[in-house]
C-alpha cells in the first residue's frame, strides 16, 4: 500500500495553491490513501477544507493540528465539521 503524507497545509482560500499542490501530487504518485497529518486549515474559514481534500478521489484520512483549535475551542472545532 502507497500512502502520500501531508502535514501543515494551512489551507485559507477553498481553490488554495495549497489544494492545487496536493491535487497535483495525488495525480503524479498515485497513492492508495492520503494522509494529512495535522494543521489542514487556517482558523476562520467558511468552508470545509476536508470536503475539498476528499475530491482527490483517493480515500483521505485527517487529524487536527493545533491550528485548527488556535482561535476556537474543541467543541466549536468539532461541530464545524
């Protein structure tokens, strides 16, 4: 099994460079699972950055890094998503 890490990403724009970078990893290594290990998303955001992510069309696995709870609590984080 192949799987592509990512980490710290900071996604802060839903057609980020950073979208745009993993889409075109994804498409040259051709991975059996994605993993995002931490710090997807910059704080107030209006969208979901998992949703974009799991476009890649390769099952995505994520975890949260300390940026996506620097500006909200736990239970805002969680139930944002």
């Amino acid at each position: 099994m192949k799987i592509l890490c990512l980490a710290d990403l900071h996604i802060q724009a839903t057609k980020s460079l950073q979208i745009k970078q993993a889409e075109d990893i994804v498409k040259k290594t051709d991975p059996d699972l994605v993993l995002v290990a931490g710090d997807v998303f910059e704080h107030n955001i209006d969208f979901n950055p998992f949703k974009e992510l799991s476009k890649l069309k390769k099952p995505v696995v994520c975890c949260f890094g300390n940026h996506e709870f620097a500006y909200s609590s736990v239970e805002k984080t969680k139930s944002f998503y």
